[in-house]
C-alpha cells in the first residue's frame, strides 16, 4: 500500500463521505432494468470510495486504474469494464463528470453522457447530452423502462 492509499484510507475513517447527489438512485433505477453496472475510475482505490457511501454492491464490476495500462483519456478502463460484464462497447452507456472521461468513452465506442459535478457544461460539450446532475437523467430514456 503506498502512501497516498494509506491517505485515502485515513481521511475515509475520519471524514462522512457523501454520494454524488442521486448518484446511488440512479444506479438503483438502472439495475431495476436488469442493466448491468460498472465503476471505471481513474482512481487507483475506487473500492475504498464506494465502500465509504456503502455503493461496492451495486456495481457488477468496478476497475479502477491499476488494472490497466493507460487511463483516461484512453479507452482501457471503459473497454475491460465491458469485457468484464460481457457487453458489447457499443451497448454501453457511460456517465461521465471530466472532458478526459467523455473523450475516453468516446474512444471506446461508448454512448456517454455528462454531469456537471466537476466540470462546466462547456468542457463536457463532445458527450451526447450534458445534465447538471444524475437527478435531471431520465434512466427511461436512456436505458429503457423498469422490469415489470
């Protein structure tokens, strides 16, 4: 464990991290339509965050930038999350917050669409449609409707 992971891990068991805003809700509505879910991070220990808001079960895979050799703005992360749920790149539908993430599913083959949680609108502008927040994404539209 290297010393920025041991950070990571330190400010985790001192600090209440929240989720992304309607973040967990949105997933939650994607996997009521029997969609697999991934996390593809650039962060080398995306476990550590999504065991901090209580997330690791609702993701089929998570990778984070370790198990690749190029991150983003590289499609690795984007093509091994496919691979390893078995979905054709371009059955996949990525949610990005960073310009390098939009251009890295872009790259992958990947339909990809923007929040801005971390960048302005502007940067994000290359994804198919840019939403201030996962509570503005309709999942029927974008994934289809809920399992009945």
């Amino acid at each position: 464990m290297d010393a920025k992971e041991r950070y990571v891990r330190e400010y985790l068991k001192e600090t209440d991290l929240d989720e992304i805003p309607g973040a967990l809700d949105f997933v939650r509505a994607v996997r009521e339509r029997q969609v697999k879910t991934a996390v593809a991070s650039a962060s080398r220990t995306p476990e550590l965050l999504l065991d901090a808001v209580d997330a690791m079960g609702l993701f089929d895979a998570v990778i984070g930038r370790g198990k690749v050799a190029r991150s983003k703005p590289h499609p690795d992360l984007y093509l091994l999350a496919a691979e390893t749920l078995r979905v054709a790149p371009a059955d996949s539908l990525v949610i990005e917050d960073s310009a390098v993430g939009v251009e890295a599913a872009r790259a992958a083959g990947m339909q990809v669409i923007a929040i801005t949680t971390t960048e302005k609108a502007e940067n994000l502008s290359r994804a198919s449609a840019v939403f201030g927040g996962f509570g503005e994404i309709d999942a029927d539209r974008w994934v289809g409707p809920a399992a009945r």
